[in-house]
C-alpha cells in the first residue's frame, strides 16, 4: 500500500503509522495473530487524527485543501456518476485541460458536470495548469452550461483552483471578461445550478463557475477572495504573515455559513477527504441529490429570482450606533 503524504501538523501521527505498517507486514509474512494490537494502534490513531482535525486553524486548513492526495472532480465523477461523457472545446480554439465538462447522471438525473481539475503529479500538474483555467476553460465552460440550459439539465459545478490563470497569454486572451461574463450569464440561467468547493475555492476562477442557487463546502476546503499569502503580500509586504490573513478573511465553512455565503458544510472523514474518499464521494452525493430535489420543484422564474436576491444579500453590514452618532457629530 502507497504510504499517505503526511502534513506537518500530522506528524505526530507517523510513529504510530510506522508502527500500524510493521504490524501489518509481520502479519503477512508469518501466522502470528495480531489482530488485537492491529486494532488498538488504529483505534489510537484514528483518535489523535480526530483530536488534530478538529482544532485545525484556518491555515492549516488550507493545507488539507491543497492536499495532493485529496479527491478532485474527476475522483468525484468516477465514484458517483454513470454514463460519464466528457465534453470537449469552447469552440473558438481551445479545449482548457484544467477546466473540465461533460455529460453524466447522478442517480437517475441526467445533468451536466464542471469543475477545475488538478494534476496527481508534477507531469499531470503542468498538463492541467495545476487548476489554473485560462480563459478558454471559463468559455468553455459557458458553452457547456448553455448546452444544459437549452436541454433542461441541471448543472453541478466542483471548485478546485487557486485561481484563474494570470499569465501574460491570459490577460491577452480576455480572462477578466471571460470570468465576467459567466457571472453574468449564470444569473440568466433556468436551471438548477449546485456549485461545490472540494478543495481550494480561489478568487475570481472559482466565482467563474460559483454562481449557483445552492453553495455547498466540504468541512476542510476553504472559498476566498485572495491566497493568504497573496493577501499578507499586499497588506504586510510579507508572505510569512498568511496565517494571520488565513485568520482574518474568514475563509472557512463555519465563517463561511454565518456570513451567508455557503449554504452547507459538508463533513468529512477523519482526517480529510484524502483519508476515505469513497465515504466523501457517498458524503457528496447525498448532499447533490437532496439539493437537487428541492430545487427541482422550483420554476425557472423562482430559480433566477432565488438566485440573484442570494447574491445580492451578500456583502451587507450593519454599524453599530455609537458609530453612527459619532459620523453624525
């Protein structure tokens, strides 16, 4: 068995998995039982692993969302989706690698996938733009999404990037107009849309596809305007900062549900989804067909109101009233 990649704040736990392996291997290569050590030494694991996972600062989270080992959209497809037909193009000369669609059905509901994808190595990586999406993926992913409109399929989306690629052939190529105008026409759309951050939901790349009536997150992925370390570059001049600005922009679910954003944490495994994945794709798409049951039951007309009275409530603040007596002196 492949050894796990392990995280700084989990290495605590490698004498014990050092230990679990030695076990495992006296156990094939002699009679021996060891069952009942076997057993006490996961019991113990899996119990320091909840106790770190469930004190996990917002940066640290953001590890566990980069995780090279963790699930990505086509993990996702192949776990729970049927009849799994990809969709190539934005018909005006690129087919985008990091941004992917296609046809599937979850269930008995036949809808329309897309999602950032990520690479499992340094080859694969650089194939997919490590998630990055040039403008080409957002307009292909348009194309997709209006094929779905026109054929009364619902779309699920799975966000996964840093952010949109901001390279010099990006910028030539419209990438700010690119993303602008998915947001634009995702408001337009007459069906159900359920948008989902597996991983790292960054910047204006994940907006790009996040436009949806239902928002969903998975417990250690993170959704946020800027990178931490982005973000500490601008305001501190220094990158080693992040973990404070990982603090201060709230990238969490549980910050993420109070400010009205997501509208449901999804919880994973001990350990993260990169420790039992097949339970995070059942995790997944029970969550998909529930949502996608009651949106269902939605008019196109309810579906686009819904939908752009959930955005425009975002970003709305009260001051308090010493504030405004004191603006008011």
């Amino acid at each position: 068995m492949a050894r796990r990649f392990l995280l700084e704040f989990e290495k605590p736990l490698v004498e014990l998995e050092n230990q679990i392996d030695q076990i495992r291997e006296l156990a094939r290569d002699s009679e021996v039982d060891v069952s009942q050590q076997l057993l006490q030494l996961e019991t113990l694991a899996a119990r320091r692993r909840e106790e770190i996972f469930n004190a996990l600062t917002p940066a640290q989270k953001i590890q566990v969302a980069r995780h090279p080992q963790r699930p990505s959209t086509l993990d996702y497809i192949q776990m729970f989706c049927d009849d799994w037909v990809e969709l190539h193009g934005d018909r005006n000369g690129t087919d985008d690698q990091a941004l992917i669609g296609g046809l599937a059905r979850i269930g008995e509901k036949s809808v329309l996938l897309i999602g950032q994808q990520k690479g499992r190595d340094t080859k694969e990586n650089v194939a997919r733009n490590f998630g990055m999406a040039k403008p080409g993926g957002y307009r292909k992913a348009l194309r997709l999404m209006d094929h779905a409109d026109r054929f009364d399929l619902p779309i699920i989306s799975f966000i996964d990037t840093p952010g949109a690629y901001a390279g010099l052939i990006a910028e030539e190529q419209g990438q700010g107009e690119a993303i602008a105008v998915n947001l634009r026409e995702m408001f337009r759309l007459k069906v159900p849309i359920i948008a989902t951050v597996i991983g790292e939901g960054g910047s204006g790349g994940a907006l790009g596809i996040g436009v949806a009536d239902r928002l969903l997150m998975f417990e250690h992925s993170v959704y946020t305007v800027a990178s931490p370390e982005a973000c500490a570059s601008i305001l501190w001049r220094d990158a080693g900062k992040a973990p404070e600005a990982a603090s201060a922009l709230k990238i969490t679910g549980p910050d993420l549900m109070k400010l009205g954003i997501v509208d449901e944490v999804l919880k994973e495994p001990s350990g993260g989804n990169n420790w039992a994945p097949l339970q995070a794709g059942d995790t997944l798409k029970n969550a998909l067909e529930k949502h996608l049951s009651e949106l269902l039951a939605l008019s196109p007309d309810e579906l686009r109101n819904n939908r752009y009275s959930k955005f425009r409530k975002m970003g709305k603040y009260l001051e308090s009233q010493s504030i405004e007596s004191e603006i008011s002196v």
